[in-house]
C-alpha cells in the first residue's frame, strides 16, 4: 500500500528525524492537551509518539488508510493509544 500524496508522506518522513523540531511542536501544543485528545491528521506519528511516552489517552487519525495502518503498527500495541480512526473534513466523512 502507498499513501494518497508520495510528497507528503517523504516530508513526513524527513521530518520523523527532525528530534528537537518535533519536540519543540509537542511543547508548542502540550499546555492545551488534556483530557482525552483527538489528533487529526496523524500522518505517521512525529508528534502522536510524544503524547504517547507521556501518557496521555489518544486517538489517532488521518484521511489516508496507508498512513492509518502505519499509526497502527507502531501504536497499537501502547495503552492509551485508545483508537485509529479515519477522518476527511473536506468530505465531513466521520467515524459512525
């Protein structure tokens, strides 16, 4: 399986090595986090690992099924991981 945009998923994976930028984000967004959070637009996970080695109840999401199955094979396994859903705000396409 490949993802819908190839450009997008090379980018994310620059980026996935990109340590003190991604860190820099999830600090950026962590005094806003609480609760049981929904990412949209996971991609394959940069900033949903943080939010995940600390312990926060989420769920992962994303419009394209390759970049769902990614999340699922690095986060499935984690607890507060809580689901993996696919979202498309352009098509209001949501989980039932």
């Amino acid at each position: 399986m490949t993802p819908t945009d190839n450009t997008g998923n090379q980018v994310l994976n620059v980026i996935a090595d990109a340590d003190k930028f991604n860190n820099w984000m999830y600090q950026s967004i962590k005094p806003f986090a609480y609760g049981s959070i929904l990412e949209v637009g996971s991609g394959i996970g940069n900033i949903s690992k943080y939010f995940i080695q600390n312990n926060y109840s989420i769920t992962l999401s994303d419009v394209d099924e390759f970049y769902l199955n990614h999340l699922k094979k690095d986060f499935l396994n984690s607890s507060n991981a809580k689901d993996f859903i696919s979202i498309d705000l352009q098509k209001k396409r949501f989980p039932n």
